[in-house]
C-alpha cells in the first residue's frame, strides 16, 4: 500500500511539472503567430510608443514591435481585450491607450533575454 501511495505521489508531482511547463510555453495562433495566455503575464510595460514588453510570470519576456507609432502609450499605457479567450497574439490583436483612446494593432510577439529588456 506504501508503494502505491509513493508512486501516485510521484505521478502526480510529473503531471504537474509537465503541466506548468506546458502552459508557460507560448502558443502559436491559428496563423502561426505567437500567443500569449493572459493568466500567465505578470504585467507589461511600453518603453517608447512603438514597442511593449510582456512579463511573465515565469521570467520570460516577450517584445512586440508595433507596425507604426502608437502615440502616447508609453505615458498612459494601453489595454486589449483577449481575443481568443485569455491569449493575447501577435499581429492579430488591436490595444487601446488608457487615457485617448487611440487604436494600435500589436506586432509579432519576439521572446528577448530578460537581461535585454528594460526594467519594470
């Protein structure tokens, strides 16, 4: 009986390890972008207003280039609702600054070194 509670101890702690790597990975969309899952991204930030930076709350860092400036997002900061459901993908989503309302579409979503990211 000790054997077998043992080793569904040790399954259970497998799948689990298996199932956090997994989610920390990011996904490609269905056009090959990369996506982010929402629930993952422990925040973002906007060093100038053509590019964003994504935390992640297992210390990577993902970059997304806009195509063109996005006035005022590195003062104000911008918001996107998630489309598909909790993901956030490269050149398929739209974001909002906070205070004017401005439209940007999201670049492609690079992994960078945290190291080359500046910080928070």
């Amino acid at each position: 009986m000790r054997t077998v509670l043992i080793a569904m101890a040790a399954s259970a702690a497998t799948l689990a390890a298996v199932a956090t790597s997994a989610l920390a990975q990011a996904p490609e969309g269905k056009s090959g972008s990369t996506c982010l899952r929402t629930v993952l991204i422990d925040r973002t930030k906007a060093p100038d207003d053509r590019t964003l930076l994504f935390y992640m709350k297992n210390g990577a860092v993902y970059q997304s280039t806009l195509p063109a400036n996005c006035p005022q997002i590195s003062i104000y900061g911008f918001s996107y609702v998630a489309t598909p459901p909790d993901q956030i993908c490269g050149n398929l989503q739209t974001i909002r600054v906070i205070r004017t309302g401005a439209m940007c579409l999201l670049g492609p979503l690079v992994q960078i070194t945290p190291k080359a990211a500046p910080n928070p």
